[in-house]
C-alpha cells in the first residue's frame, strides 16, 4: 500500500522507523531480529536507506595512491525484499542522486517494482566525507531530478524507449524536508523553494531530518503551507543515547539542541545517563507530536531498536 493510503486511512498517528543496512559480515538474520520488537506497535512501513558506494586509497610501495572501491553494506532490494515477506509491512527504500547514473537509478527502480515495493523516498544523498557533493557523469544533481525520473517512469516513460503494452511503475514518492534547513541553503526561504519544486514534480509525502525543538517542526509546517505545499509532513525522531551524539549529531545535522535539553545531557557521566535523558526527551516531543495529531511518528533506529521501543510502548 502507499504511504499516503496509509496515512489517509489512519485513525491516530502512524508509528514508522528507518533502518540501515548492515556492515559487511553481519548477517540479515541478525538485522531482522533486532528490529522484531518494534513490530510491536504495528508500523506500516519500514524505511531501508540505500548507501552509495565508498572508497579507500591505498598506498603502494612506490608512493602512488590507488583509489579501491570498498562496499560496506548490503544491497537495500535485498532488505526491502526481506522485510516485506518476514513482517507483511511496507518497505520504503531511499534512492541517492550521489553516486548513482540515472541507468542505475532505473534499474534499481525495475527490481524495486518486481518484488512488489510501491514506494520510495527520493534523496540527492551526502558527499563523500572530505568532499564536496558532485553528482555522478550521467546522474542527477538534484532530488527533485530524481524525483522526475521515477514520476516519468510511472507514465511508462523510460531512458531510453518507452514501454510496450503500456507497462510503467506506480511509486508514491516522498522527500526530505529540513526544519532547521538544508545546510547548503543559504536560507530557509530558498530551502523551501527547493522542497516545493519536488513536490511540484510528483512527491507526495515529506519526511523531516531529526528535530530536537518540537517548536522547529510546528514553524516548520507553518511555513511550508505558507509556501503552497499541501502533502503530509511526517516528523522524525531520533533520541540521544551516547556521550559522542552531543556533539556529533548537531555537527553532522547541523540542528540544535535545545538549553533544556543540555541543561540535563551536562549532567550525564555516562552513556547509559545520556540514553536515560535522551529516551524521556523523546518521549515527551513524542506525546506533544500526537496531540498536535502529526501523521505519524518517524524513528531513526540506526537498526538499535531497544530505545525507540521504550519510547513507543510509553507513546503508542
């Protein structure tokens, strides 16, 4: 089923999560167990981020750097795939511009279709760490090309013919939104320009990075209406659970944490003081969220389900 049927069809405010591939040598059986629990609280979808590929260089003895491609997780379909069979919820797989030809954006999208997943999140994906983002020869530059490309694709519209017997994809796409903006955009004004454009070209849903001010989001939603965008705006959630995310997750996010917030995380000597605060942080966004009827709840798991699963059996 499509997210916006799900959404449109619920009674209450939905309960999703996202969830990352695992690294290199550790097994499926071991990622679908882990989020088991979670099941729990009846998501109807599962997101299944798609990671582009990486690289290390290596020195030889000559001095010369050679530059290996390295893969350090598995393949999304797979998972998507998985998921569906094993739980009957929804798979939604992220598409990267970064990293990916359209050839290659295609053909991910033919397999995704084959095994039955109908919806998808398009996103331009990060740079390489160190590096400025550039898109692939032959790729996309922006999410709201990508975006194009699988609304062309659901009209039977493919690179390089168009299809016999009218046979074309039917994917519900959503996007990213940024309640705090994208850190590349000069201004949230123009921020918002860009996220109408992909909606304008085919997304029907937004999903928000992690917030920690529910005031962000609320002023956030505000102004996207303001800016025309009518689709659902799914909030999503991550609570602070280490000692490192203090600083680590405002500097990769570039978001704020609040002084309330802070106030309580200096207190933390340890990570499982920090995970303490971070859970009844989340909690309580958690239960402001649904008052204010959000459609749904989106947690970011980084497939570690045992805080969100504290937070929704308090919350769902």
């Amino acid at each position: 089923m499509k997210i916006t049927e799900h959404l449109k069809n619920a009674k209450s405010t939905l309960f999703s999560f996202e969830i990352l591939p695992p690294l290199k040598g550790q097994s499926l059986k071991e990622l679908l167990e882990g989020i088991e629990p979670l099941m729990e609280f009846k998501p109807p979808f599962v997101d299944v981020t798609y990671h582009r590929e990486e690289f290390i260089y290596k020195k030889h003895p000559n001095g010369l750097l050679e530059k290996v491609s390295t893969k350090k997780r598995p393949g999304t379909v797979g998972i998507c795939a998985a998921i569906m069979s094993r739980f009957q919820v929804d798979a939604v797989p992220h598409l990267l511009c970064g990293g990916f030809t359209k050839e290659e954006t295609e053909n991910a999208l033919i397999d995704l279709n084959f095994i039955g997943v109908e919806n998808v999140l398009a996103l331009r994906g990060d740079a390489p760490k160190g590096e400025k983002f550039a898109p692939e020869a032959e790729g996309h530059t922006y999410a709201s090309e990508l975006v194009e490309q699988i609304m062309r694709m659901n009209q039977g519209r493919y690179l390089h013919e168009e299809t016999e017997n009218n046979f074309h994809t039917d994917f519900c796409v959503g996007v990213a939104g940024y309640p705090e903006k994208h850190f590349e955009a000069p201004s949230l004004r123009f921020d918002l320009k860009q996220l109408k454009e992909k909606v304008d070209k085919g997304a029907e849903y937004i999903v928000t990075q992690m917030f920690f001010d529910n005031k962000k989001y609320f002023d956030f939603v505000d102004k996207v209406r303001e800016a025309g965008i009518v689709v659902p705006i799914i909030p999503g959630i991550k609570p602070i659970t280490t000692l490192g995310q203090i600083t680590m997750l405002p500097r990769t996010f570039f978001l704020d944490l609040p002084d309330a917030l802070m106030d309580e995380l200096e207190k933390c000597k340890t990570n499982g003081e920090v995970k303490e605060v971070g859970i009844e942080w989340a909690i309580q966004q958690s239960r402001e969220l649904i008052n204010a009827g959000v459609p749904s709840l989106h947690f970011y798991t980084m497939s570690k389900a045992d805080a969100t699963y504290k937070i929704a059996k308090e919350v769902f």
